[in-house]
C-alpha cells in the first residue's frame, strides 16, 4: 500500500538538486508535496530524471495543467506555466513541477513518452491554453470542436465568450410560412 | 358460445380523437440525457417512481421510433448538431420536453460553450424547472405533454424543418 | 478465439468504421467511440470527449469560493457530496483552517454515504448493460433510500450543495442516525444478493472475466485511480495515503484485487460498499454534539440563524457574501493542489490564489478524465459487446470528464 511517509520528502530535494541545482528557479513546500519551478526548456530533464531515479522513482502520473499568470499581483518569469503533479510508490510522496513558459513562444516538450496519461492532458492543455507540446503524437483539440478560433482558458478571453454560442453553423427549426 | 354484443357496448368518436387519445397514452421517449438531469430522469424510469404507469416505459434510444424527445441535461456547442440531427430523425407527430434549467436557458453555466436555451434551435413543448426536477416534476411534464397530445397539439407543427448542413456530426 | 472468428479475420478485408455515441444506451453520458470492425471483433478505436464541456474552469474564476461548491455538484452527478466535500477541504487546505469534530464527522459520513450511492448505480448500470435489467432496479431502490436521507439532510436529491468553506451549510436532521441505519441493513442485504446472483453466473462470468485487463504499469502511467487502480493490484487510497476527515480513527480494509479486469472492477466495488457500511457504522457512532462551523468570523460565513438576530453576524454574513476587493475570502497568496478520495478516484483540486474572493485558477483533477483514454486500448482485439461491459466497469462520468 502506497502510505505518505513526510520523512521522505529530504531525499527527494537532495536528489533533484543534485542534478538540476541551477536550474530550478525556487522551491516551495506546500502543505504535503514539494514545487519545483523551472522554465520549460528544462522540465522535460527533471521530469525524465524523477521518473526514471531508482531511488526516486515518480512513476505515478496524477496530473499535468496549465496557469495563465496574465495580471497575477506577484510577478512571475513568465505568463503561462505547465503544472506537472507526480506521485512515487516508493517514497509515498507527491511533487509537483512547475515549467514557464513564455507568451511570445508558448512551447514546452511533451512527456507523452514517459506517461501515457499525458496524452489527453496535453491535447487539454494545447486545446484551453494554446501552449504547443513538441513531440506530441496528436495535438489536436479534444474538448472544444475541431473548428473552433481561439483558447478559452486564457485570462483575456471572456467569459462568455465572443458569440460562438449563438451563432454557429448548425440547423434550426424556423416558424413555418402560412 | 360467446359473448353477444350489448347495444350500448360503442361509442362515437372522430377517427382524429381515437388516434390523439392512443397517441397520448404511449409516448415513447427518446432520452437525451446528457447530465445531471439524465440521472433523475434514470430515476423517474426506475422501481420507485415507474414512468411506465403514463404509458413510456419504452426507452429505446432510436429516435426514428419514438415520438418524444427529452433534452435533459447541459447541451454544448459540440453537442447541439447532434441533437438537431436526432431531433430531425424523428418521425412527427413529435413533441419535446426540456428537462432542467441548463437545457431551458443554461442554468448557472453562462459560459463561451454552453448553449443558452435549446428552444434557440428546435421547437419545445413542455420547460421543466428545476436543477435537476424532481421525479414529481417530470411526471407532471409528461402528463403536460399526454394532454396537449390528446389535443392534437405540438409545437413542431408550426415550424418546418431547414437542410441540414452536410456534416452536422454523426448520431 | 471460435475458428469462424479467426476465419473472418485472417479471410476478410472488410474492415467495416462504427460509430457508437454520442447519443447510444450503452455510452453513459456523451461519449463518441469510433471504432473499425472486422466481423465482430474491435481493430481499431478512438475516443471523442468534449460532447459536455460546460468550462467549470473558467466559471470558476469568476465565482467565489463558496459559490464554487454550487458548481461541484454538477461535475460528479453519481455522486455529488463528494465533490462538495472535497473542494471544501481544498480551500480549507489553501487557508490553513480545519473544520470543528462533528462537523469532520459528518462530512465522513457524507462522503460514505454518497460512496455507496455512487456504486449502487455502477454496479447496477454494468449488469444492466450486460442484460440483467433486475439488478439495476434492486440496487435504485437502494439509491432512492439514500436520496431520501440526502434530502433530508440537505434539502435536495442530488444536487446537494451542502459543505461550506470551513463547515456545513447546516446540521444533520434529529433522526438522521435512525434514517441511516435503517438503509445499512438493506443495503448489506442488496450487495449479498448481488454477490449471490452474479458471482455464480456463467453468462456474466463469462462476459466479464479476463476482459478488459489493465496492468499494473498501465496504472502508473496513465494515472489511473480508484477502484480500476485497485482492481489491478495498485493499492492506492487516499483515505488511507494521506488520511483526512476522521479516517485515521476508523478500522476499515481497502480491498484489492490483482486481475484488473471487468469482473474485478464489480467485485471491488461490492467490496467496497461493505467497507463504506462498516465506516458508517463506526461514524455514527463518533457523531457528539458540538459545533459544525469553524468560529473564523473573518473568513466562514455565521451560523445563518444567528446571522438574523445578531448585528455583528450580519455584518460578517455581508462581508464573506460581497463581492469585491476587500470582501470574501482571503486566502494567501499561492497555490496548491489537495486531493480526496472520490468513488471513482483521486478527485483533485489545484487552487491558484491571487488574494482575492474569487480563485485565480481551479484546475479539477478529475478521476474520470484520467482513466478514460486507456478505454480505446483495452478494446483492440475484443467483441464489439465487451465495450459496454468495460465501459460500465469503468463508470465515466461525463460531467466529469469534459468538465
């Protein structure tokens, strides 16, 4: 049985920075799980390395979501970041990663190899977010339809959105002419 | 051998009374349950409240049999082709019940995909409030229904039927 | 594999493209398989969700914290004080606050009624599917048992709405211990009776067993929670991981199969109902009066009686209802994923807060939309009828799944 064992969560920071010091931009403890937080050029190392660690071993794949950061009161590296959640069996402990990922560019390297439930997350995560996951077998939309314009997730789309619900191309029934 | 006929064991009725009173007394739904709603619907259909004493326990899922559609539930962008489509292939006289506040107006979802109305693309008969109605709610819906049928009555009467675009989605 | 199968496949090129879904019996909810046929057995398939997105998420910034609990009804509708419970103990973890004793105890109690509400209709739906429409009908009878005490505690049937942020909307009815353990014994009679009924069965087992087999690295690597994670050997429960609510006081067994197959994912949901009857059993007896609500004046609405009488309730009432800048709830500055146990797995929530009264960001883990795409892979190689028998074991929600 997988137990939460929160003397495990030292080992888990000293291996992580062993292997990314510099590259992890901070880390924050939560109320059970550690953040990392990298820019997105350097989550797909860290992520492969927790997974693949004998020690480590964060096989478990729980989640993978994105946070528009556009008019957040604290300033962050950059506007969009990917949220990786992690589990491992052998410490019993979660950890979450967090990638930044750029508005001009909004690009990050897809897991899909190392989780298949990445797969639809990704799709997810391109389909609300517009963020592009290379190497990705099919990044197609999977929530909205195929056709539809823009990423409704995103802080500067509205609620409502721009009109697309009353007017799309599908039959109605009209008054019948007497 | 056998019974003879009473005298008085007839009755006069136009032929268009006969046929709206049997009509009217086995609807046969097609159940669009698409959320929350579909599962009190479920309910409705079940053991305790037994929709099968107003004559439409047949659920049979082909709308090309059936001759009341129940939109119960959240209906989205994504879904809404589709809908039309079954509401297209069903066969008239045919009348239409929505089921809950999303399906009537959008309920507490006034989002960029959710479908503010589904009286905004197919005619409908009977709205039930309620998120979700009660079992109680529906059986009145139904009966509202069995009513304006034994009437004659049905609102896809008044409107006619456009060409659907090519591909509307498949069923 | 009978030989005219093997024949059909090796002999023919008639690779016929189905559809099933969105609107299909056998498709709970809305979804769309697209599958290539040949003769009876599954080439190819692939799902299409998205039929219900209603955008939670979205909505979701926009309302506040306690007007969030309103939404989670809708996304698990098998099981919705779940979900209540679970975005109140998330936000209660964003703050850092934790909710009076009899108030954790009813809200375990909650959690496991609507357990066994969820799996009534699961268990009931998959042999439904699988012809056997009596089954279904015994355990709605169940199901409606558990409405009426639902409703009695909280005022509806199914959507409930009933946790608060930092408490409950209200307390239990006086008679709400003699309501439950009047349902207890019938329900333990109603998972006998379909133990005894199907486990014998050939024609279910037949269907079921060796069907749809999920292996223990699949769980790893899709994510995959709940009793399907369980049935394959993967003995991960949040109640037990990282115990909350009054879990750590209660002796109840997680039950565990190794097939993971179809016939697994019933049993263990059976199995589990019994262990959801033996924590409310204990529960209700832990249940002593006391507050329900957090005393947080700043931050949890008042009790609603004394918010009529009293001026200073009031006040506070308005200051958590306003929306506005210096309203509402004000959780620091950060965020935070928190995670319960939902019938059909790790139901999770990840809260961004930007200080304000409303959250920044609700990301919904939701267990459904994580098991689902293994679905098209467990298909390839089976009969066209063992996709709705691995379906209903599989119990998607699609409200919970398109969000």
């Amino acid at each position: 049985m997988i137990l939460y064992d929160a003397s495990k969560h030292i080992k888990l920071i000293t291996r992580a920075t062993e292997f990314a010091g510099d590259k992890i931009l901070s880390r924050e403890e939560k109320s059970h799980y550690h953040q990392f937080r990298v820019m997105g050029e350097d989550a797909y190392a860290l992520i492969e390395f927790l997974k693949q660690d004998a020690e480590l071993g964060f096989q478990f794949f729980l989640d993978l979501t994105a946070v528009d950061y556009l008019d957040y009161p604290v300033a962050q590296p950059e506007r969009f970041a990917v949220v990786y959640t992690l589990l491992s069996p052998t410490l019993g402990i979660k950890t979450q990663v967090k990638a930044f990922v750029s508005a001009s560019l909004p690009r990050i390297a897809s897991i899909t190899h190392l989780f298949a439930g990445a797969n639809w997350t990704e799709r997810e995560v391109w389909d609300l977010y517009g963020i592009e996951f290379t190497g990705h077998p099919d990044l197609t939309r999977i929530l909205m339809p195929d056709d539809y314009e823009g990423h409704p997730l995103r802080k500067d789309y509205p609620l409502r959105g721009r009109g697309e619900r009353s007017d799309f191309p599908v039959y109605r029934s009209r008054p019948r002419e007497s | 051998m056998g019974m003879m006929p009473k005298t008085n064991d007839f009755t006069i009725t136009r032929l268009e009374d006969a046929i709206n009173w049997a009509r009217s007394k086995s609807m046969w739904p097609m159940p669009f349950g698409t959320a929350c709603c579909g599962i009190e619907m479920m309910a409705t259909f079940m053991s305790k409240y037994d929709a099968a004493r107003f004559g439409s326990e047949v659920m049979k899922f082909t709308p090309r049999q059936s001759d009341l559609l129940i939109v119960s539930g959240r209906i989205s962008l994504k879904m809404m082709p589709v809908l039309t489509r079954i509401w297209e292939q069903m066969p008239e006289p045919k009348w239409c019940i929505s089921m809950g506040a999303c399906a009537s107006s959008g309920g507490v979802f006034d989002t960029y995909t959710l479908i503010q109305g589904v009286d905004q693309f197919i005619p409908v008969d009977a709205y039930m409030p309620g998120c979700p109605p009660r079992p109680e709610a529906f059986l009145d819906a139904l009966m509202m229904v069995q009513k304006k049928a034994s009437r004659g009555e049905a609102r896809a009467q008044d409107f006619q039927e456009q060409a659907t675009p090519a591909d509307s989605g498949a069923v | 594999m009978y030989a005219y199968d093997k024949e059909i496949i090796e002999k023919s090129e008639n690779t016929v493209h189905m559809n099933v879904g969105p609107s299909h019996p056998a498709m709970h909810g809305t979804l769309r398989v697209k599958l290539e046929v040949r003769g009876e057995r599954i080439i190819n398939a692939e799902q299409e969700i998205g039929f219900l997105h209603t955008g939670f998420e979205k909505l979701g910034e926009y309302r506040s914290y306690n007007q969030f609990i309103t939404l989670t009804d809708r996304l698990n509708y098998f099981s919705p004080l779940n979900n209540n419970i679970g975005f109140a103990i998330a936000v209660e973890e964003l703050l850092g606050i934790e909710v009076p004793r009899r108030g954790q105890v009813i809200r375990t109690l909650l959690c496991e009624l609507s357990r066994l509400a969820d799996h009534c209709l699961s268990t009931g739906a998959l042999t439904m599917d699988l012809g056997a429409f009596s089954s279904i009908l015994w355990t709605f009878i169940e199901r409606e048992k558990l409405y009426d005490v639902f409703e009695a505690v909280t005022g509806t049937r199914l959507t409930t709405s009933y946790a608060r942020v930092g408490g409950l909307a209200f307390d239990v009815p006086d008679d709400f211990e003699k309501r439950v353990t009047e349902i207890l014994d019938s329900l333990e009679k109603t998972v006998d009776k379909l133990r005894d009924s199907f486990y014998q069965n050939r024609i279910f087992l037949d269907r079921t067993q060796g069907i749809g087999v999920i292996s223990k690295e699949d769980v790893m690597s899709y994510g995959i929670t709940g009793p399907l994670a369980r049935s394959a050997g993967v003995e991960y429960d949040l109640r037990k991981y990282r115990p909350y609510l009054i879990y750590p006081e209660l002796d109840f067994d997680i039950p565990v199969y190794h097939g993971g197959d179809t016939l697994d994912r019933y049993k263990i949901r059976l199995d589990e109902m019994d262990q959801s009857i033996r924590i409310v059993r204990q529960a209700l007896k832990l249940l002593e009066p006391g507050p329900i609500n957090l005393e947080d004046q700043k931050r949890i609405l008042p009790d609603k009686a004394s918010a009529y009488k009293d001026m200073e309730s009031l006040i506070h009432h308005f200051k958590v209802i306003m929306p506005g800048e210096d309203h509402g709830i004000h959780a620091p500055v950060t965020d935070m994923y928190s995670a319960t146990e939902s019938p059909n797995g790790e139901l999770g929530f990840y809260i961004v807060s930007d200080g304000g009264s409303c959250p920044f960001r609700v990301r919904i883990r939701p267990p459904s939309f994580i098991n689902y795409p293994i679905f098209s892979k467990l298909l390839k190689g089976l009969m066209l009828a063992d996709l709705v028998a691995i379906l209903g074991s599989m119990n998607i929600i699609a409200g919970e799944l398109d969000r």
